[in-house]
C-alpha cells in the first residue's frame, strides 16, 4: 500500500519554507535547498551566540583591568586576593562595581 505525505509532509515543509522567507535565489523556494539553508543558519546563530558571550566577558575584564590600573593593582593581583579572602564576586558584578562606582571598587581593593 502507498503512503501518502499528505498534510503533514506538506505541513514540514511550509514550516521551513515559512521560515527561509527573504533568502536569496532558491533557498526561499524549493525545499531541499531551503532545509539546508535553514539548518546552516541555525549553526550560524547558535556560533554567534557564543562568540557574543566570548565577548561580554573580555569587555567585563578590560574594565576591571582599567579600574586596577587606576588603583595601581594587577588584574592577576586582584583576583588572586579575591580568591584568597573567599570574596565571591564575578566578573560581570566586578566590571559593574569598577564601571559605575569606582569609589567602591577602590575599597574593594584597599581591603584585599
């Protein structure tokens, strides 16, 4: 006996053509292409999310770097001291504290 797609070959396939909308030449229209297309730029998206959270993290610490050289400390130093005195603190709270309130950021370093 045949198996027929029926709705729901076509329901697949207008989900991923749905969701090509705006590619360029046939990636937009013809399924096959199309899956492809789709598949690559979810690997794309997800490649990009990490490299973006690769990023915020070097931005939180040439901001906690820049506060320590204003306050004549290393950034080694600094966490080194941190670690030490069980000051559990991360970066992003750090590069916030050196950013917005650098009165506060020297006491934290004065206390280390």
């Amino acid at each position: 006996m045949r198996v027929k797609g029926g709705t729901v070959r076509s329901r697949r396939h207008n989900k991923i053509l749905k969701a090509t909308k705006g590619y360029r030449m046939s990636k937009n229209h013809l399924y096959r292409v199309a899956h492809e297309a789709y598949m690559h730029a979810g690997q794309y998206a997800y490649n990009a999310r990490q490299r973006r959270q690769s990023q915020i993290r070097q931005l939180w610490i040439s901001r906690i770097n820049a506060a320590c050289k204003n306050n004549e400390i290393q950034y080694k130093d600094l966490i080194g001291g941190m670690k030490s005195k069980n000051i559990e603190l991360n970066r992003m709270v750090l590069a916030d504290i050196a950013y917005n309130n650098p009165e506060v950021f020297s006491f934290l370093v004065k206390s280390l």
